[in-house]
C-alpha cells in the first residue's frame, strides 16, 4: 500500500499559473495528479523551490497535499540556471524527509527533479519514480536542441529509476530508442482531464463572456517559445480564404526564447495584415480556459513536440476540434479525421486547408465536437491515480534498481 508519496517539482509549481513564464501543462499535471493520489488515499507531499519570496514553508492546498518550498538559490533564478542548485535543492527534501519520515516512494518530475530524486532515492532507500514530460533527445530530433548535460543526466536518471511513467505509447517507445530504457520498468499513466470544468457548453454564451462576436474562431493556448510554434497559428490565419475569421493566442513568453519569439509574433501579424483578426491575450487562470475552449470552433496545435497534449485533450472534452501536428502524445489524442485532424507536413497551407475542412462544413465539425468529447471522457485523473498507485505497488514490490 502506497500512503505516502513525495512528489518532486523542482522547476515549476502547482500553485503556479499556467501560460506564464516556465509554467505549463505541467504544473496543471503535478497538481492534478496529486489531488487525484490524495483521493485515491495517498498522502502527497508535493517539493517545489521557493521562487518567490515571502512563501511560507508549508501550503496545504487541499486534504492529503501540501506544497512544501524548498529554499535553493535566489528566487529569481532561471531555468536555465537551476542545474547548479540540484543538489542543494535535494538537500531541503532530505532535510524534510528526515524531520517526518521517509514516504513509500519518490515521484519526480522533469529531469531537474529527477537528478535529485535520484540522489534522495540512495538517501532515503525508497523507490524511484519519474515523469520526463519532455526528453531532450527527442526535442533535439524535432530541432529544438537541449544540451548533452541533461541528456546524459537523463540516461542516468533513467538507468536508476525504479519505474519510468509514460503518459503514451509513442513516449514509451521513445524512452526504448532514445534512451534504450528497459521496457519492463516502463508504466502507461495517460493524464486526465476535469470533466466538471472543460466540458462542452453552449458557444454562443461563452463568446458572449469574451466579448467575442459571429464568425469562424481559431485558438491557439500555450507558452510563447519556438518550441510550440506559435507562428504557425497565424500563418495559417493568413493562408484562410476566410475574412470574417478570428484567432486567439492565449498565453505569455516563455524560457530564454520567448521574449524574441513573442516580438517575432508581434511583428508578423502586422507583417500579414492581421492586427484587427488576432488577438494576444495575457496568460489566464487555468479554470478560464474552458470558456476560450468552448468559444472556439477550432483549436491548434502545432508543436514541435510534446509528450502528451494536455490542451489537446481539453479542447476535445470541450467539444471543440483540433488540428494538430502528429507528434509524441497528440497522435494519442487526437483521432484523424473523427475528433480532429493531424497535420502531416505541419505547414500553415496544411494547417489551412483543415480549418478550412470543418469552419466551411459545419455539419462535420459538430460530429467531430461530439465524438471528441465522448473520447475526452476516457481520460481522467481518478484513473490516472488508481494505475500509478498500482504502478509504486509493483515498484515496492520489486528489488531496488542499484545504478552503483
């Protein structure tokens, strides 16, 4: 029985809002997956570095999960920087841990955290866990190279981990020929959704709530960097014969790039003419997604890579269509041609030419809306809980992998 567990964050908070600097699916991913543990039974204990100063120690953000903020460099250090306050980070878990016990297992997330989850695993003597979310080979295959550092930091994470969690097949087989991760200690953990939050609603209302008016929508939701390819959204506005759409781009600069690729974004709508038909809009709280998802008739999303897709899945249990580029986790989620389309050249003209497909053929759009909500209903958080705490049973159960 697994009734405590240390989830590891170093870089990025639950408490976070999402879209704004380095935080993302992933913040909505680790606070989600611990209240969904919590329910389960589990005891969460969630590590995150004090970014910010004046955070009290301590945040019990709801019953069975506290925030616990961890001092390790100043507070207003990049992410860019936070290799080199690893071990210091580590330092405050070990501390904590020993002030109220070891917990079943270890949970880390991003290759940061699981560097020090791989020295707190020795200390301690407790399984070991981890999520990626991102893998810096495969980012590198995709053109968004990352250093050898956290590369080689991650074959060795991955060498002494107990259990790596995949969110889909394609990011176990990419664990397998990137990483030549053993294949027994590989878990399927697919991420949830909030079936009580994105749901699908009535469009009207919700453009009403946006101060939005008739005509086709197009919405882009993510961090600003090169990575998610923003630009593309707006390409693809250009290359619609549409006058009467609209784009949304919902989300802030993120990592060293973001601020150029922000300007960079700026500049090109005016470049197309499209100032007065797309919209930059500040990062929201995470429950005000919905009403963008639900005012949509379209979503995009056409990243370089991700490993899962969170937006990808809330727009379909919002019954709102994507179209998307048909990498890592997006070709789990979307379903070609029933809840949305993936873009196999990932061109704007591409990306156009399917916009086109359900905004010019309304008849198909609302089945695709349909059969992408009752699809989204396969995924939740409960489910996600109930497959990893039998995952750390399994985890428990087994001979500590020894990488010494």
């Amino acid at each position: 029985m697994t009734n405590s567990v240390a989830i590891l964050s170093l870089h990025t908070s639950p408490l976070s809002q999402p879209g704004v600097g380095d935080s993302g699916g992933m913040n909505v991913y680790v606070r989600e997956m611990a209240a969904a543990l919590a329910h389960s039974g589990s005891e969460c204990r969630v590590y995150v570095r004090r970014g910010q100063k004046g955070l009290p120690y301590e945040v019990a953000i709801e019953p069975g999960v506290t925030v616990v903020h961890i001092d390790a460099g100043p507070a207003d250090l990049g992410k860019e920087d936070l290799v080199g306050v690893v071990d210091e980070f580590a330092d405050g878990v070990l501390a904590d841990m020993r002030r109220r016990g070891r917990p079943d297992i270890i949970h880390a997330n991003y290759w940061l955290s699981g560097v020090a989850g791989h020295r707190v695993k020795h200390a301690v003597e407790v399984p070991l866990a981890v999520t990626f979310h991102t893998l810096a080979r495969v980012k590198a295959a995709a053109g968004d190279p990352e250093s050898e550092h956290r590369a080689r930091a991650e074959t060795e994470v991955i060498g002494c981990a107990d259990v790596v969690i995949a969110s889909c097949e394609p990011e176990a087989q990419q664990l397998q020929s990137f990483y030549n991760a053993p294949p027994e200690r590989i878990a399927l953990a697919p991420p949830g959704v909030e079936h009580a939050l994105f749901s699908p609603g009535n469009q009207d209302g919700a453009r009403g709530a946006l101060g939005l008016g008739r005509g086709p929508l197009l919405l882009f939701v993510g961090r600003i960097q090169p990575l998610k390819r923003p630009l593309v959204a707006v390409e693809t506005m250009a290359c619609l014969a549409r006058a009467d759409a609209r784009l949304l781009v919902v989300g802030g600069p993120s990592g060293p790039e973001g601020e150029v690729e922000y300007q960079r974004l700026q500049s090109r709508i005016q470049d197309v003419g499209l100032a007065d038909r797309v919209t930059l809009v500040p990062p929201r709280p995470h429950h005000w997604l919905s009403t963008y998802y639900r005012a949509a008739d379209v979503v995009l999303v056409p990243s370089r890579s991700e490993s899962f897709g969170l937006v990808a899945l809330e727009a379909a249990a919002s019954g709102t269509p994507v179209v998307a580029a048909p990498v890592g986790g997006l070709r789990s989620v979307v379903d070609h041609g029933r809840t949305g389309f993936l873009v196999d050249d990932a061109t704007p003209e591409a990306f156009a030419a399917q916009v086109a497909a359900l905004i010019d053929n309304p008849l198909l759009a609302a089945e695709m809306a349909l059969d992408a909500a009752e699809r989204a209903r396969s995924f939740s958080w409960a489910a996600m809980a109930l497959s990893l705490r039998d995952t750390y049973r399994k985890a428990q159960s087994r001979v500590p992998v020894d990488c010494t």
